[in-house]
C-alpha cells in the first residue's frame, strides 16, 4: 500500500525524456482531433449547401406553378 510512496522520483535528466514524449503525443492526438472535426464540418457544409438548393429548386417551382 505505500510502496508507490516509497519509489523514489525519476531523476529530473530521466523524467525530460517522459514529459517531451507524453506532450508531443498529446499534440499528435489534438492535431488528430481538429483534422476529424475539419473534416465533418466540411461534410456538414457541403450537404447544408445541397438542401439548400433543393430548398430553392422547390421555392422556385412553386413559383412558377402560382404564377401559372
């Protein structure tokens, strides 16, 4: 149970090594994550323009049927 409380630290020149490595993978999983939210927005964009000119083709045919 204190054994975790009794393991010495690492040595400040050894524990460089952990600290650069755990904040460069920390990096790579955030530049992951923005790449995958910039590729849904750019899905979501792009059918949000899709219903939008279905939205104006319809707008524009009914239009056209009361001008009729």
């Amino acid at each position: 149970m204190l054994l975790p409380l009794a393991t010495p630290a690492l040595p400040l020149h050894e524990a460089g090594k952990y600290v650069a490595g755990a904040y460069i993978v920390f990096v790579v999983l955030l530049v992951v994550y923005v790449a995958i939210m910039a590729m849904k927005l750019q899905r979501i964009e792009k059918e949000l323009r899709e219903v939008a000119a279905i939205a104006e083709e319809r707008k524009a045919g009914e239009r056209e049927e009361v001008r009729a």
